[in-house]
C-alpha cells in the first residue's frame, strides 16, 4: 500500500496513500507523508491539516522511519457545479455536519456551542436547490460533494451562505476554492460587482477568515430567528447578524 523512494541519508521519504484509509471516503484521494529518518528530528505539534486527530501520526513500513507528519495533496481535480434535488440528502449531510457536530467530529466552522438543533432540513436544501436565481454550488472530487454554499443572483449583488464544507476535508482550502467559484460565478456569468454575506456576531474567527478574502462589514445587521428552531435552537442569548460586502 506504501510506496517508497529512498533519497540518500538523512532526506525525507515521500509516500502516497488513499485519503479512503484515513477518513473513510469512498473516492480514493491521495495524501503525501513526511518523515524524518533522525531519531532528533522533531514530531509534528498539535493537529495536522485535513487530517483526524486520530491519525496525526501513522506507521510507516520504512524501517528508518519514526514519525510521519501529513499533508493533503490530493491528485483528484475538483468539480463546481450546481446542485440537482439527487444532492440534497448529501448536501443536508455535509450542512449539519460542518455547523453542528461537537467534539472530535466537528470542524472549526461548528456553531454547536451557540445553537442546537438543526441548521437545516431537506426541505429547505431542495428549495434552496430549484430556486430560480441561483442554487446551491457544490463542489466535488470523483462524483462525491465534498462542500457546498447557497448562491443567489440579486438586483445589483450576489447573496453567498449556508457554507459547508465536510469537516475532515476544513483547513485543506477546499472552501476557499469554493468561495473564489461562487464570486467567479457572480462576476463572469452573472455580471454583477458585489458579493454579500452574513455571520452571527460572535464568530469572530469566521469573520476574520472572510475578512482575510476581501469582506469588510457594511454596517447592517439583522436579529436571528429566535423562537424559529427550523434554524437552530440558541443556547445564548444576544444573538445577531452582520453583514459583509466584497467588491468582485
């Protein structure tokens, strides 16, 4: 399973393995492993991009290996495309997964620790995905959707949200591959200059992340749903929405 090619003494050792054995996916995807072959050579601290904690460190069948540090490379070519009512399930799937799982499943982007319940249901996903002016665009690897966001053509601005993207597969830049589709789309097919978006207040981390890619706040915000548990049930309270702009 382990391919290996050995450089002279003391250079690190390239192998190639399915992301199938780590994460448990059905496409097979690639990930290249680092190793050092000097007992001093320092592990890697903390958690290691686009791989579950549970694998931060793997065996490796070099027997001058002693640790192995990963780093997604995959060779699959990414595919943007707008959803059909056959996405939704997967879709529903990959949406509360990505804001409502805790603890070693869930990604940075959970908003379990402000609402529980739901994010959203299959209802919605399947309106979501046949309304007129836009849709839900995913992005996919070998026929799987691996993310997806909700993308509508306004007057004068694209409307972007409910961004997922499959927590074992977050800090890889798939959403950022998948943001910079959805304002291509907005600006080369739809011909408009303006994308917006909008974050609960309090996810400052979010917030710098879109911030870091253009976003600056307009000044609106807008009260959240409280009372609605079609979109979550606050377990805080004081809950608001800011809203972003991005010049395309």
């Amino acid at each position: 399973m382990v391919s290996v090619s050995r450089p002279s003494q003391g250079a690190s050792v390239q192998f190639t393995i399915p992301l199938s054995r780590l994460l448990h996916f059905s496409s097979p995807r690639v990930l290249t492993l680092h190793h050092g072959t000097d007992s001093s050579a320092p592990r890697p601290q903390g958690p290691l991009t686009g791989v579950h904690p549970a694998s931060q460190e793997l065996p490796c069948d070099d027997d001058d290996a002693y640790w192995c540090a990963v780093s997604p490379t995959s060779t699959s070519t990414a595919l943007f495309s707008f959803a059909t009512p056959a996405d939704a399930e997967r879709i529903h799937e990959i949406v509360e997964a990505a804001y409502r799982a805790t603890g070693s499943a869930a990604g940075w982007t959970t908003e379990s620790h402000l609402l529980d319940g739901q994010r959203t249901d299959l209802d919605e996903i399947t309106q979501l995905i046949e309304q007129p002016n836009g849709g839900l665009l995913t992005v996919r690897e070998d026929g799987r959707i691996l993310g997806s966001c909700e993308l509508q053509r306004q007057d004068d601005h694209a409307y972007f949200g409910m961004f997922a993207v499959d927590p074992a597969l977050q800090t890889t830049g798939l959403g950022k591959r998948l943001l910079a589709q959805a304002e291509r789309v907005a600006r080369e097919e739809w011909g408009l200059g303006e994308i917006r978006l909008t974050v609960i207040a309090v996810r400052t981390d979010l917030i710098a992340w879109y911030e870091r890619r253009g976003f600056r706040r307009t000044g609106v915000t807008s009260p959240f749903p409280y009372g609605n548990e079609r979109f979550g049930i606050p377990r805080v309270e004081g809950l608001y929405f800011v809203e972003f702009s991005k010049r395309l």
